[in-house]
C-alpha cells in the first residue's frame, strides 16, 4: 500500500510541476499574440495611411497630365 501511495504521490508531483509548465506556456502564448495583434493593427494603420497617400498622389499625377 505504501508503495501505491509513493506511486501516486510521484505522479500527483509531475502532474502539477507539467500543470505549472502548460500555464506558463499558455500565459506566454497570450502574451504574444497580444503584441502581434498590437503589430498587426499598426502595420494595418500603417498600410491604410499609405493607400490613401498613394491615392492622392495618384490623383494629383492624374490632374497634373490632364493640364
């Protein structure tokens, strides 16, 4: 009985040391994909204030040849 016992202490012991490690994990993992979704949105600004600057100097080169 003493040995089930030290047995079961043993795996109740690396459950929660694994437990521990998959928190730490996921902890990390959210913690990244809060800054790549941080990054995302600023390449997304990004992205649409150079479309639009694009868009006026396509516009204004456009006007420029038609006079």
């Amino acid at each position: 009985m003493t040995e089930i016992k030290e047995e079961h202490a043993e795996q109740v012991e690396r459950l929660q040391t694994e437990i521990e490690s998959l928190r730490s994990t996921r902890e990390w993992e959210v913690e990244q994909n809060a800054q790549l979704r941080e990054q995302l949105n600023e390449a997304k600004t990004k992205n649409y204030k150079l479309t639009e600057e694009l868009d006026a100097s396509e516009k204004a080169n456009r006007d420029w040849e038609v006079k």
